[in-house]
C-alpha cells in the first residue's frame, strides 16, 4: 500500500472535507492510503479516518505561525520518508507557502485546485506562478476551478484533470416518506422551506442571503429558512438576523449530520454565493430533487439536472425573491439517474484511475 500525505482537510465537516473522505475511501482499490497533515485545531470526519487506517498530524497554522508551520510540516516528512508524494486541497494559491517544504524536499506534489475565485486576490496572484512551477500535477473541480489556478491553455488542450464532486447519490434521492417525517420532525409541515447548506463566511455571501429571505417574507407568509452550516461569521450574521422582521424564520441549524434529510424537507435551495469552485451541497440539493437558486458567479457546470436557476447578484432582492416563489409548486422526482450519468455518483466514479496515476 503507498502511502499519500494529504493537505487540505480542516476542521469543518464542508464540500472539501467530504470529498477528501469519499475519495481516501474509493483510492484504497487502487493500493493508496490517504493519510493527513493539517494545521487547523482538529481534523473533519477524524474518527472515521482513523478507522480506516489514516495516520493524522497536525502542525502549526501557517498564518500564525509560518516558520512553525514549515519546521513542522518538515519535521513529518523527515520523520515519513515514505510520502514521497503530497496531495493540497486548496482555495488559492496562497497554499505556495505550505508547498515549500515537500517541494524544497523534493516531493511529489499533486495540486487539487475547489476554488473560483477569492478573496485574497492580490496573495492568489501574487503566488500563482510559484505555485505553477511547483506543482507536478493538476487537478481541479470543474473547468472553472482549473482556469482560476492555473490559467487558461489554448488549442483546447486542459491544463488539469478535473474530478467530478461526486456522492453517495442513493443517500440523497428523494424520499416522499423521509420527506412528510422530517417536516413533521422540523414543525414545517405547511411552511415554504428554503435551504441554505453552507460555511458562514464572506464567500457564501450570508448578509445578502438573509436580505434575500426577508424580501421573500413580505411575499410569502408562510416561509421558512433552514441555515445549516458554522463559520467565523456565525455570530455576526445571527446578530443582523435578529435585526430583521423575519427573524423569528430563520433557523440557525449549525453543523449538522442529517443534511440529506434536510434537504428532503425542503422545497428550494438558495446559494447565493460571490464565488465557488464546483459546490458539492449544490450536487446534493440536485440529488434530492430539489430546485437551486444559485447565482451567476457559480459556474453553470453546477447543472446537471436542469433544475437549477442561476440569478445576477446585481439583480435585487425582490428578484431573488420572485425566483424562488416559483418554485413554491415543484414537482419532486428522482434525479439519480441525471447525477449518474453526469459522473456525480459515487458508484459510478469518473477519472479515478486517472487520479490513481497522479498519485503513483
């Protein structure tokens, strides 16, 4: 079994640390075992990679620390000369600073690009052409992701293997039974349920999400909004949430470990993120058989049902609004076999091999 030291992985349980999980699991067929270094308190899904056989090690945070960060992240591959290749998970090309060591060691070094955009514009530029010339392999997302970066590449030819986020799409398909339980469970029943799944933070763009579910109120007495997810906004964005007419409509959920059921409950999907890779909570809401509004910063790879709308965020509130009201009436179906044939299945995975040899 080769072993692959794994960056990327934080504390939270969002679309890259669920990936990470899914794709530790599927690589094991091809004689690779993912294992973990972070520099974040605590590691997602810890237990359950542990179980696996997953070795964790934590350094310091290079943000605070970067000196530290750096003769930690030495001192495990001193300590491991077995990790003769390092797989980043990144945003931005700021992680540069973290691929110093394994590059100035001399390690493989696959670059896994789930981002857009950012907003460390001028670091991700700044860093860029390092992280180029130090990376050994490229991986991406979506064509997105790859182009943000890596950049463009002419005469069609790509400049990274683009991944598909993929699921357990079976977990996420829509249930009419799971569905009246979990309304019933959530006190929903008879409310127009809008979803929100996501980090608290300035990408999700979370202010304007809220203004866009007030003007829905003054629309529709009857909605509601589950916000599940946590993050270093939290506490900012349930402050000016109690500021609204609305506030006694918003459910603050946190993190949870029934979001398939959540979104059984639903009866839309509202993301109106600044940017995004390819999200994954996008794929399942579409798993679920739910509607999307998401906006245009998101790339329209994110459709592959044709059930997701996408909104300029220039367009107003009441806009926003008047889109998800027409969703008021969907018709629910399964959508498993679309996310399937997309490549969004885990149990029909595409360009695994593929990774496999990145890896090798």
């Amino acid at each position: 079994m080769k072993h692959i030291l794994v960056y990327g992985m934080s504390d939270n349980p969002g679309g890259i640390e669920t990936y990470l999980l899914g794709m530790s699991r599927r690589m094991k067929k091809y004689g690779l075992q993912f294992d973990f270094i972070s520099d974040f308190p605590g590691l997602a899904y810890d237990s359950e990679l542990r179980a696996e056989g997953a070795s964790v090690y934590f350094i310091p945070a290079k943000g605070k620390k970067l000196l530290s960060h750096w003769k930690g992240f030495a001192k495990v591959l001193r300590e491991h000369p077995e990790y003769d290749t390092v797989y980043f998970n990144i945003l931005d090309a700021g992680a540069a600073f973290s691929m110093l060591i394994p590059w100035l060691m001399r390690r493989k070094i696959v670059v896994h690009s789930h981002n857009g955009s950012t907003d460390k514009v001028m670091l991700h530029r700044v860093c860029r052409p390092f992280l180029k010339i130090m990376a050994d392999r490229r991986m991406a997302c979506s064509e997105l992701a790859a182009d943000y970066m890596f950049g463009k590449q002419g005469n069609g030819k790509r400049k990274a293997l683009v991944i598909p986020n993929a699921i357990d799409a079976a977990r996420y398909d829509y249930n009419e039974a799971i569905r009246n339980e979990y309304r019933k469970k959530l006190e929903v029943e008879d409310q127009f349920v809008v979803c929100h799944i996501g980090r608290i933070s300035e990408q999700k763009n979370p202010y304007r999400l809220l203004d866009i579910f007030a003007a829905l109120c003054r629309k529709e007495e009857n909605a509601v909004l589950l916000y599940a997810g946590n993050g270093e906004l939290r506490e900012q964005v349930m402050d000016y949430a109690q500021k609204l007419p609305c506030a006694d409509r918003i459910r603050f959920l946190g993190v949870r470990s029934d979001i398939a059921e959540i979104l059984q409950a639903s009866d839309v999907f509202l993301l109106p993120s600044l940017y995004e890779g390819l999200p994954i909570v996008a794929i399942e809401a579409q798993a679920a058989g739910l509607p999307l509004v998401l906006s245009t910063a998101i790339t329209r790879e994110t459709d592959i049902t044709g059930n997701v709308r996408f909104l300029d965020l220039r367009r107003s509130d009441e806009n926003w609004a008047d889109e998800l009201l027409r969703c008021r009436n969907w018709k629910r179906e399964s959508c498993r076999e679309k996310i399937g044939e997309a490549g969004y299945d885990l149990s029909r995975p595409v360009n695994d091999e593929a990774a496999a040899r990145y890896f090798k």
